[in-house]
C-alpha cells in the first residue's frame, strides 16, 4: 500500500539556542568552561573537567573569530564535509563546505540563515588575509 | 552463562514479493522456536530490536509482535541502540536472564530498510543517526561521518584506499557461499574503485547496503533448556559502551574507542586475557570496508592488525577469519537484524551447522559479535563459547 508522513517541526533548541542563532548569523558562538577555560565549538554541555572529578563548573559564551583550519575533508554524491579546528577552540567541528573542490586548508564559517542553521565553512586557500 | 538453544533468520534482501516486517520477524522467530525444541508457552520474555520507527511506520513493535508471535501476556520490551540494536536487544535478554527475572526469552530484530522507502530517504534519516542538532543540521551523511573517520584512521595507521577494498571484495566473496545473504557480488578491486564515489575514499562498493529481514534467538537459563540442547552454544560474556557522539570531541576521530571499553567488558566477564590468542572466530560491524579494520583493531583481534590484515591472518583459512557471512557488506543490513544475525553465525559456527562452503573446519570455541551504532557510538560486544566439555 500507499502512504505518505509529512511532518513540520518546531524544535525547542534549550542550551544550543545561542549556538545556533549564532550560525544562522556567521557568528562562531563557543562555550567556554570558566572553571578549566575549555572552549568548545560546537558546545559541550559538559566540560572534560567536570567529568574527571565531578567537581562543579559553570559556563559562558566566547566569540570565536570564525576561522577554522580544515584537518580531514571528504567529498562526493552529497557534497563536501570536513573536520576543522576553530581557532580558539579546542574541540574539531564537522563542517559542511560551501565550495567543495577548493584547494587549501584555511577557511571561514559561512552564515546558514534560520532554517537547519549548521556549521559550514569556505575554503579560502592556505592563509587567510581578511575575514568578509 | 546463557545458552542460545535456538536461532532463525530469513534472507536479508531487498523485498519485491509485497511481504512486510511482521511476516519476517514471525518466519525469523519460528525457525528459532523450532531449533530450540520449546513451546510457546516456554518463553517468559519477548525483545525486539529496530532502530527506528520512520522504517517501519509502528511505535511500539514489541507489543504487535508479541500478538503476531501468539505469545500472549509475555513480557516484552524494545532494545534500540542504532545499528547496535540487535546485540543490545541480546544483552537485554542475557540480562533478564542472569537476573532471574526471565528463564527463556526471545530476542527478535527486523528493520524495512531497503523496500518500504527510497534511499535517499533512508540515507537522510540515518544522518539523525549522529548528534542531529549539531553535525545532524549540516546534512552530513553517515557515508561522510564514516568517510572522516577513516581519513583519521588512514593516516594514523597508513591504511590505504586498496586495503579498504580488498575488505569490499573478500566480504562480497564469502557471502557468494552465504545463501541468505544480500549481495553475493564475483568482484575485483578495480570494481571498487571504479563503482561511483559517495564520500572519499568510500565508493558504493564500499559501502553495506539497505537491506530488509529479521533474525531471532531462543536464549535459556542453563537448567531451563530441553535436555536436547544442553550442548548448544553460550553466551559467556557481554559487554556495552560508548564513545562521544561528535567525532570533533573524541581525542582521535580515527580510533573507535567506545568499541575498545566494549570489548574489555565482554572479554573480562568471558574469561578472555589475550583476545589476540583466544578468539577463534570474529564477525565486526564492517557498515563500510575501513570499519572493519578500525573494529579490527579497537576488538584488540591481533598485535599487529595492519601486518596481520595484509598476509591474510583474517581470511577464511587465516588465524582469525572475520566476517565469513559476509559481514553487513555482504550478507547486508536490516538495522535491527543485523547484530542478532551475527550471533545465529557465531552459534551456527561453534556448532558446526553453518553454510557448508563457509563453514570453519575446526568449529571455532570461542566466536564474537561486535556491532555499533553511530560511528562507533553505542558498541556492544557479545562473545560466544562452545559447551564445557
Ligand atoms: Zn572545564
């Protein structure tokens, strides 16, 4: 038989909403431990600290410049995608990349606009002269 | 210990003739209800495994299969752990049992992944398989997640593209001698590289495909088998963990070490010191040929698993053959059938009943199961004995 499910979310982003209105934006929102000064792109909601000894920690949100180093990248049927270091972070995030084939391991978040805000990057070439 | 006093699984293929999951997981479950000489009403507890309703358009599928399988009034539950579902459905069972809350359960696992949806569709609704709110929202398959981690492990390890593809061939060979299996394919390793690219360095041959089907096992309390299968195979050793669910938190992307702390737990219940000597027999979650050497290694199977891969020490004549079904690039995957199929081989195996071709001269004594979910998120590892003699 037939069937068909179409299904229209509205999806409550708790912890993640400052990350994520941050990407739609361009901006590199990161979480920052204030206990251990981890800072962590996307953000952990739990720091590395804190599950060593389980003492308490709180937390903050630290602008990043939005420039990444590409570390792994992979391309095919669905585009390219990588693992990239923000500077200042201190975790590897997985990108999308915006113009896939572009050689080079310097590159820059790209603003995703509201809808599926994710983190996607282009690829400038080897250094970056300015951020636009 | 838990004896396995029955097994049952049905073709995994992509359907064509109009069945459904209720009319496998019902032809998986009776195989194994026959296999382990009970009754119906022998069986105290029913757990299903399938990953996801999207699959399959029914919530709660333990409760409709119970009703399906005339198990009226049996306790019943689902076991989900994305592609570890089946082995943790087991571990359910394994658990009910050691408790002493149930004598004899049945541990079903279906999933519809090839026939009820596209493919593209499936593939979408695996890229929820990760951390959907973060690395989920780019769109990013489980192909390019995979793809990444491989990246990591190749150039922590020097596997290359080559030894990822003699993986894809060797699997697709023994599953030409695996009756059940989804893609008994006579292929070389130019075929691998010249299949079309889905997320470098895996080519679609690299990849396991969507598969429907179902598998089951009758597991028993020892003094609750019929006297007939007191000999059969046992489960000596389980064991579960987990990774970060985001491959940028994990120290090395490349190394599965949720898959490591499984294993340790599974090993030391078993008894295992040294898995590199004391394992026989190895069927590892290869959803994609670099999978299975980064399972390979993370299983702790050898001292020095790149050398050992490359003379053949995990072939069929080997030291330590892995993935003589086929593995889930062969013998295929129906997500919530896919880590309970691995244990009918481990079982069927140690009995000496496997498919002729496939089957170990000397039966293995001691065969393992390793399944995960995400990339080598949730693992789950089972380790299976013969009967002490
Ligand atoms: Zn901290």
């Amino acid at each position: 038989m037939k069937y068909q499910l179409v299904l229209d979310y509205h999806l409550g982003e708790g912890a993640l909403g400052p990350y994520l209105e941050g990407l739609s934006e361009g901006t590199a929102l990161a979480r920052q431990c204030r206990r251990c000064d981890r800072v962590t792109f996307p953000p952990e909601r739990v720091c590395t600290c804190q599950t060593k000894d389980n003492l308490p920690a709180t937390y903050g949100w630290k602008t990043l410049t939005g420039r990444a180093s590409v570390i792994h990248r992979t391309y095919g049927l669905g585009g390219g995608f990588a693992l990239a270091r923000f500077d200042g972070a201190d975790n590897l995030a997985v990108c999308r990349i915006d113009n896939p084939g572009r050689e080079g391991t310097a590159a820059v978040l790209r603003a995703t606009g509201e809808y599926r805000p994710a983190i996607t990057i282009e690829i400038r070439g080897e250094t970056i002269e300015t951020i636009d | 210990m838990v004896l396995v006093a029955g097994t049952g699984m049905t073709a995994f293929n992509r359907r064509k003739d109009g069945s459904g999951f209720r009319d496998w997981a019902s032809e998986a479950f009776e195989e194994a209800l026959v296999a382990a000489q009970i009754g119906r009403g022998d069986i105290d507890a029913l757990v299903v495994a399938s990953e996801s309703d999207y699959f399959s358009m029914q919530l709660n599928p333990a409760s409709v299969l119970a009703d399906d399988f005339g198990l009226a009034g049996v306790a019943c539950q689902r076991a989900e752990g994305g592609g570890a579902s089946g082995q943790v459905a087991v571990h359910a069972g394994v658990a009910l049992i050691r408790s002493g809350v149930a004598r004899r359960v049945a541990v079903v696992g279906f999933e519809p992944s090839a026939s009820y949806l596209s493919g593209t569709a499936v593939s979408e609704l695996y890229g929820y398989s990760f951390d959907a709110w973060t690395d989920g929202m780019s769109g990013v398959s489980a192909t390019a997640l995979y793809a990444l981690s491989a990246k990591a492990f190749m150039a922590r390890c020097g596997a290359t593209f080559e030894d990822f593809a003699a993986i894809a061939v060797l699997n697709r060979t023994y599953a030409c001698d695996n009756p059940l299996a989804h893609l008994p394919l006579e292929i070389t390793l130019d075929d691998v590289a010249e299949s079309p690219m889905i997320s470098d360095p895996y080519t679609r041959l690299d990849c396991s495909p969507l598969s429907d089907g179902a598998a089951a096992l009758i597991l028993s309390h020892p003094d609750a088998a019929p006297q007939s299968r007191r000999q059969c195979a046992r489960i000596a050793g389980i064991g579960a963990g987990s990774d970060r669910v985001r491959l940028g938190d994990r120290a090395d992307p490349g190394y599965f070490a949720g898959k490591q702390i499984a294993a340790k737990r599974a090993y030391e219940m078993a008894g295992i010191a040294r898995p590199e000597t004391e394992i026989d027999l190895a069927e590892v979650y290869d959803a994609y040929s670099g999978a299975q050497l980064q399972a390979i290694e993370a299983l702790g199977l050898s001292q020095d698993f790149m050398d050992e891969f490359r003379s053949g020490g995990f072939t069929q004549s080997g030291r330590l053959p892995v993935n003589l079904s086929g593995g889930l690039m062969g013998q295929g995957a129906p997500v919530g059938a896919t880590g309970i199929a691995q244990a009918v081989t481990c079982v069927r195996q140690i009995e000496g009943t496997y498919h002729s071709g496939l089957q170990l001269r000397d039966p293995p004594r001691v065969a393992i199961a390793d399944t995960h979910g995400g990339v080598a998120t949730v693992c789950a590892v089972t380790v299976f004995t013969e009967a002490p003699q």
